[in-house]
C-alpha cells in the first residue's frame, strides 16, 4: 500500500492503494452527552489477518480458552507465542508456565511440552503452512524448567508494564501499521487511546467483509482533545484492491461505513462500562453485539470473541466511575513476521 496527499490515482501494480480523507461533524445530528476526548491520541486498525497472525492467535487461544479442570490443568494463563514466517514455514517459540501441583515428576512436565508442540504442529498445518519448527520452553535446562505456582511469571516479579503488550486484535504486529498506545489501563468512557484502536480495527475489518475487491484495509483516526469522541480530527483509509480497480470507487463506501462505526461509539462504550466485555479486546464481541455495529459480512474465526489479554502487564479494567482496577489474569501473545 502507499498513500497519497490528495486525489486518488490507478496504480502499475496488481494493488491500487490510496488513501481517503472524511472528516466527520455528528454535532448536527442531535447527540447530546457524547464525551469529549481527553486525549489527543491516533488509533490503528488493519484487515484481514495474515495466515501467520491467524495462527499464532489459534495456538494461544486454544491453549487458554480450554476446560482448565479438565483438559490439561497444568498449562498455566501466561502463554506467549511467537511466529516467525519464512516462505511456506514457521518458527513457532512458545511459552507456557506449568503449575507444579499438576505434575508428580519430569516426566509429566516433559508430556505437557508434548502436548503443546502437537497442537501447534496441527495448527500449523491447518493454516497452510507446509512445515514448521516448534520450541516449547526452549530456556528449560537439566537444572531448571518454567515451573509456576500460580501459572503466571509474575509470581517472579516478571510483570512488565502496561503499554509492551498486545493491541486490541490480540497481537503484537512491528510489521503492520501500530498505534503506540495500549488498551490496558484506559478507562472506555472517553479514553480515545483505547476507544479508537477498537473502531478502527472494525472499520477496516468491514471495508474488507464488505467487498471481494477490497484485498486489504487499513484505518487511522486521529483525535483532538476536547472535540466529541465521535468526531475525530482524521479518517484516513487505506485500500488495496484487485485487478486494478480504482481505489475511488469505494470511497463513498469506506465514508459509509466509517461515518456509521462513529455514530455508534456511545454504544460500545455502553458495553464496556458494563463490562459485558473485556476491556483489553478480542474485538469482535464488542463490535457486533445486538443492534450494534453494521454487520457487512460475516467475520473470519480469528476475529471472534475472546476473553481479555494482556502482554507483559497487567490488562486494567475500568468502572462505570472511570476509575481503574488490576485482574489477576497475565497472557503472553507475541508475533513477529519476515519475509
């Protein structure tokens, strides 16, 4: 992709980018009490997920969203996964603290990091990829392995802070577009740094669902503080479409569909202050819940609903009053591609 600073042009390539301006004013329209920005923040979103990001979120949350009483209890919360492509194979270094009560010797410990390298070894074979290279708890030696009481690290003071972590879709990506602000700690009223991560990743999530000609999306909103959260200073869209269609064709569409994701912002802070989901996001729960956002097409599988996460740090939640409060539970998603 590559933007312009005005107009939109056909490009050489099998890809058209270009990138769209809107500014969008709902001052007009009637709503009243929308919180204003207490930030001047910027918010990123990026679709669809590449087959590496898709299976790096598979493994980890297949190995956190299972029976924990019954399907095995010695995998502790703390799982990080890190994905690294070279061509049509993967390295996969995955990290997963035991609990020591659930294993009556090494031997045990040893079939638990068994377990975990056959689900990856199948997943990753799900996903397309033609051969993989697996480390499970590669630091573990003849003197020491990752043996937890809690199934966390930081029950060792590994705890990390809030802001190295996961974005909103669950994943560190340093080779797509990021925002440097994180989810946790932010209170959902009016904390842009957060809300903003969260609707730009479903405006570009949409743009794609939306049409077969739109190979790829990214959005970024810019906020001003002080203006209604609802009214960001920038919309900036980025498209990349097939057999050279001009990227203007969707520019009404992508106005669409960003103007409506802004319109509803109130909605989903609705949610968030009732907790009806977490506030560091595996987006769609909060995106497409009754009467919510538009529904332009069904959403891939890595994008369902999950249960909260954080990546060295703890995930903040915040009240109906704004105020913060820590969770116990510590996740560990990394992700790194090359090419």
């Amino acid at each position: 992709m590559a933007s312009m600073q005005s107009g939109m042009s056909a490009s050489s390539n099998a890809y058209n980018p270009a990138r769209l301006i809107c500014k969008r004013s709902l001052a007009a329209r009637g709503q009243h009490n929308i919180p204003l920005a207490n930030d001047t923040s910027i918010g990123v979103g990026y679709a669809p997920l590449s087959p590496l990001e898709r299976l790096v979120l598979a493994i980890e949350r297949q190995m956190n969203d299972r029976d924990r009483s019954a399907d095995h209890p010695a995998w502790g919360e703390d799982v990080k996964v890190m994905g690294i492509r070279r061509g049509a194979t993967v390295d996969l270094t995955i990290a997963c603290a035991m609990i020591g009560r659930h294993l009556s010797h090494m031997d045990d410990y040893l079939a638990e990091k068994v377990a975990v390298n056959d689900l990856a070894c199948r997943l990753a074979a799900e996903y397309g990829f033609a051969a993989c290279d697996i480390a499970v708890n590669s630091a573990d030696n003849l003197q020491s392995v990752y043996l937890t009481v809690t199934g966390t690290s930081a029950e060792a003071g590994d705890d990390g802070q809030v802001g190295r972590g996961n974005r909103v879709n669950g994943l560190i990506t340093p080779c797509r577009p990021m925002s440097l602000e994180a989810a946790a700690g932010k209170n959902p009223v009016n904390h842009v740094g957060k809300i903003y991560n969260v609707v730009a990743q479903h405006i570009a999530q949409s743009l794609v669902t939306a049409s077969p000609e739109i190979l790829k999306a990214e959005c970024l909103l810019v906020s001003k503080i002080g203006a209604r959260v609802t009214e960001p200073a920038i919309v900036q869209i980025r498209l990349a479409t097939a057999d050279d269609i001009p990227a203007a064709r969707f520019k009404a569409h992508a106005a669409q569909i960003s103007s409506t994701c802004l319109e509803r912002i109130p909605e989903l802070i609705g949610r968030l202050r009732r907790r009806s989901n977490p506030a560091f996001l595996r987006v769609q729960s909060a995106l497409r819940s009754r009467g919510g956002w538009p529904r332009h097409g069904q959403p891939g599988a890595a994008l369902r609903a999950s249960k909260p996460h954080t990546c060295y740090g703890r995930t903040r939640e915040a009240d109906e009053a704004g105020r913060t409060e820590v969770p116990a539970r510590l996740i560990k998603s990394q992700i790194m591609t090359a090419t």
